[in-house]
C-alpha cells in the first residue's frame, strides 16, 4: 500500500511538473502561414514638385519575392485634399518594386502597399512627411495618442 | 464498494446537484439572452452598414477614456454589432446600430445573469479554490459512476425490475433504492459524458490535458487554449511613433515616418475575404507587437475559426479552422459544443436537459436513500472490509487517481485523515464504522 501510494506520488508530481508549459516551436506542429513580409523604404526627407522614388522590398519564407502577384501602390494625403490612384509598382527585380512621383504639397501622407504573391496578401501602410508639417496636421498626430497613458493622467 | 460510494456520494452530491441545475439553465443560454436583451440585440436592417471605424469612433466618443478591446460586427443582417471597452476598471459591451452608427445600449458583463451562472457552474464564485473544487466532484462522479454501477450490477439471476426499471409494489426501502440505482443506471452513460466533455476546460486537469495534446500535435494549435498569438512580423524601429509624450511636435520627423497599424475597415475586408464565420469577434492590440485576432466560437464545431492578423501589414500569420486541430483537439471542440448544447440545437439541449434533471434525481435520491436508512446513531456506512480482498478496488482507484491527479491528491488526503485521526480516535471510529 506504502509503496503503491510512494509510486503514484511521483507519478502525479511528474505528471504536475511535465505538462505546465507549450513547447516553444509547437506551432511548427500545426499548419503554417508563409506570409508577404514587406519593407516599404522612402527616402530620409522628401521636398515637394520634385520626383522622390518611393520603393517596396518583397521576401516570403526568407526569399526575396521575384514576380509577384501583385505590387500596387496607394497615396494619399491626410486631410483628403491629395489622392492619388492605385499605381501598379515597377518590378525592379530582386524582391524590389518601386514607384517614382512628384508630389507639389507639403504635409503628412500616407501612403499603401498592396501586394500579393503565393496566397499571402498584404496592405501596409506608412506614414511619411513631405516638406513642413502645418499647424492642423500636428494637431492630428498628437489626437493619436495612446488611450491607455490618457487615462492615468485623469486619476489624479 | 459501497463505503466508498456512500462517502463520495454524501460529499460530492451537493456539488454535482448544482452543476446540474445551473447547467440546465446555461444550456439554454442562447434563447434566454435572445428574450432578455432582445432591444440590444436586434436592429433593422436598412441600407448600407456604417463602416466598424465609424462605430468605433462613436464609441470613442461616448466613453473617450475607454480602452477598445474587441469589435464584433454581428452575424446576420438583423444583429447590432458590439464594442467591448474597459472603462474605470469596468468591463462593458456598448451595442451599436451598424446601420445608424448610433448608441443602443451599454451592458456591464458583471451584470449578466448567464455569467453569474457560468461562474456558479465553473468555480462555484470561488476562484481558482471553485475551479478545483468543481473539477474534484467532476472526478469523483467518476469515481461514482463506477462504484455505482458495481453495486447495481444484478447479482445471480435477478429479474430486470430493480435493474432497468424501479419495482414499486415490493415496498418503500426497495422502492427507495431503486429510485437512485434505476435512474442512476440509466443516466450513466450520458453523465460520463458531460464529464468527460467539460473536464477539458477545467483550471487543472484541463489545461494540463490541454498542454500534453498541443505539444503532441494532436490537440487545438497554439494561441486557441493556450500558447501565446504571433506577434508582428514588423520590426519595432519601423513603427511610426506618436508624439503622445510631447506637449510640442519635437519628436523627430525620422520617427513620425514609420508603419502604422491598420484601420479596423482592412481588417473586417479580410475577414469577409477570408470567409470567416460571420460570427466572429475581432480582438484589437493592446501594444505594438500585438496582432488583431479573429476568432469565432460559433454553435457548430466545424465552424471554428482562430486567426491572426500582422496589424501593420494585414498578413495573416496563422489561420486555425477545425480542420487544422489535431484529432484530440477536434475531439475536445465537438465535446464543447454537445456539452453546451449548441452542436445540434433544439435536440441536444433537450438530450442534455434530460440528463441533468436525471442526475439531479439520482443526487436527491441518493441523499434520501442515505438519510432513511441510516441508524439512528453512526453514519451508517458498512464495515470496512481488509484491503487485501480488494484488490481490483484498488488498482482502479489508484489508476483513477493517476489519471486524475487531483482524485489521487485527495484519497492521499483520506487516507492520511484515516491513518491519523479515523483510526486513533474511537468515537469517529465507531461512528464511521472503520
């Protein structure tokens, strides 16, 4: 009987020790994604009415992503007072699709890639500055703050 | 045998009398939350829906220092959409018109009644104590289930009255056994099962059991019981920050460049395109690495669906339908679903109904039975009899007790209490006839 309780005792504790946690690569167990990983790359600063090329790196599954599906490019300005068409992106080669334009106002753009390539579809979105920011605009980008940080501040 | 029985009956009855009364009432959670908050709920379809960044901003701007937490835009052309918000350390569901984009409702969730029963029928209001407490009469039942079974077994060639059916003219005492043992027979298989179906989503046993079928491959895929989501695939440095800190805009132009998260209208886009269930909910990040996951527990299991989308990119990282559990995992899912009584609707709420009130039965019966038939002084219980003649007895409650450590734990627990107190104490022992 001693003995019989001894051995599941050790048998509970191992059962209690061993099952807590995941396995840290268990999802390699399960069906796995491979999707489009983008990097949208736009020049340091960009002045207005001059041709700023604006360029995206596809990789999927750790390879440069060569004729992709799809690569378009989307652009617009905050307030709604510039919008550009979808643009199909240049295939430059390499996993590089890229897109030159000139832009005549200054301000806070955004701007979206469209991109598809072996089932995975992806739409990032950058935020970029042309030239000065105007007064509205800054007014908007501090309007973004986090929720979280404003409510601490109205505990006082 | 029936020493053990009638000490885990007299235990453990209460409980499982309470997992079967609250659990009648939650099996019919769907229609009684469709009658009370029947004016959150419905709405009239007319026109166009009202974009769910639109809504969500009305949200923002009824309750502007609440932290959006989930969007789940409604599963038919007759539903409001929901908008769950923490707002001063409350948790609230804020139901909108997709229609309008207008205010319906607020709805705190510590004011459900469906989620006091759900707590009652999970950890008896008690926390993680409750959880543990639920979980042991779950196991014990087993214990229960097979003692009992032992002891209604017919013995030489007994008739089939006082086995399949109560007789009612041999006398009260008989007629009060059969009461328990005939229906207790009867519900046997369907009591099992509800045990064996709700244990996966037990605190200990469950999560455990959970755990062990992940990591074989077999069970639910990770981040669906338990597992962390994928986080972003975007590089932190890459993210646009927001000048929250600044009273002025002197956060360098460099770090306003930067990926921004996706509007929640992309999000939706993908989940139509993705044919998810419409009844799904869209969890929001919390933080930059976070990702919106789409989920949707609706009433059949092979609806199922988990997925994870990059909240930069739109990428979807992991996408988990039923068919993508492994066999436990999809075993453990069906199981919910019949034990919730949605998997076959009318049919298996009844089914289920049925055997809840079977088991309140044999509780009270049981109780009843104890009650009537015990000596005026002591507990009633049968002599004890040597361990050494029962030996199958005890490799079935040791195996028991392995299977579920938790029934192991506490018959190590019995066996201390006897071995300290029960044994050295003569009144006790008396009383309890040990």
């Amino acid at each position: 009987m001693k003995k019989s309780i001894g051995i599941s005792l050790i048998l509970i504790f191992s059962l209690l020790l061993g099952a807590c946690s995941l396995k840290q690569d268990v999802a390699n167990l399960y069906k796995q994604e491979t999707p489009l990983e983008s990097e949208i790359i736009i020049p340091e600063s960009i002045s207005a009415n001059k041709q700023e090329t604006i360029k995206v790196i596809l990789t999927q599954d750790g390879k440069k992503v060569e004729g992709a599906d799809y690569v378009q490019f989307e652009i617009w300005k905050q307030d709604g007072s510039v919008k550009f068409d979808m643009e199909q992106a240049e295939d430059e080669g390499n996993g590089t699709y890229s897109l030159s334009k000139k832009i005549d106002s200054e301000g806070l753009y955004y701007i979206k890639v469209h991109a598809s390539n072996h089932g995975s579809i992806i739409m990032p979105q950058k935020q970029f500055v042309i030239g000065e920011l105007s007064e509205n605009e800054k007014k908007f980008l501090r309007k973004g703050k986090p929720k979280q940080q404003e409510s601490h501040e109205n505990h006082h | 045998m029936w020493r053990w029985h009638l000490y885990a009956g007299i235990i453990f009855a209460p409980f499982l009398f309470i997992l079967a009364v609250t659990g009648s009432i939650y099996l019919f959670k769907p229609q009684i939350e469709q009658m009370i908050y029947q004016d959150y709920y419905e709405v009239t379809p007319q026109g166009e829906k009202v974009a769910a960044s639109a809504q969500i901003e009305e949200v923002k701007n009824l309750y502007p220092d609440a932290i959006i937490n989930k969007y789940r835009p409604g599963e038919n052309t007759m539903r409001s959409s929901e908008v769950s918000i923490t707002a001063n350390d409350e948790s609230l569901t804020i139901f909108i018109d997709p229609y309008t984009g207008e205010f319906i409702g607020e709805q705190n969730s510590k004011d459900k009644i469906m989620n006091k029963i759900e707590e009652i029928h999970g950890e008896l209001m008690a926390g993680t104590l409750g959880d543990r407490i639920v979980e042991l009469a779950a196991c014990w039942a087993v214990v229960l289930i097979v003692t009992g079974l032992y002891l209604w077994f017919p013995k030489k060639n007994q008739r089939l009255s006082g086995v399949l059916y109560p007789r009612f003219n041999k006398g009260k005492k008989i007629l009060r056994r059969d009461l328990h043992a005939v229906p207790a027979f009867w519900v046997t298989a369907g009591m099992l099962f509800l045990i064996m179906t709700g244990l996966p989503w037990s605190g200990f046993w469950g999560s455990n059991f959970q755990s062990i079928a992940t990591n074989s491959g077999a069970g639910y895929p990770p981040s669906i019981w338990s597992g962390d989501a994928p986080t972003s695939i975007i590089k932190t440095k890459d993210i646009a920050e927001v000048p929250w800190a600044a009273e002025n805009l002197d956060v360098p132009l460099s770090k306003i460049q930067g990926y921004i998260p996706l509007p929640i209208d992309d999000v939706v886009a993908i989940a139509n395109r993705e044919g998810l269930h419409p009844s799904y909910t869209v969890s929001i990040p919390q933080d930059t690495v976070g990702v919106y996951t789409l989920s949707a527990y609706p009433p059949k299991a092979q609806d199922e669906v988990t997925m994870h989308i990059d909240q930069y990119s739109g990428a979807v990282l992991a996408d988990y339908r039923y068919q993508n559990y492994g066999l436990v995992g999809k075993s453990v899912a069906w199981g919910i679903t019949l034990h919730k009584g949605t998997q076959f609707g009318l049919i298996n709420q009844l089914v289920s109904l049925l055997i809840c009130l079977g088991i309140i039965l044999v509780t009270v019966s049981g109780f009843y039975l104890w009650w009537k038939r015990k000596p005026k002084k002591g507990s009633g219980a049968p002599k004890a009899p040597s361990l050494k003649k029962m030996k199958f007895f005890l490799v079935l409650l040791i195996g028991l007790g392995i299977l579920f450590p938790l029934v192991g734990l506490s018959l190590i627990v019995v066996w201390l209490i006897d071995w300290l107190i029960i044994q050295r104490i003569a009144v006790v022992k008396k009383f309890l006839n040990a």
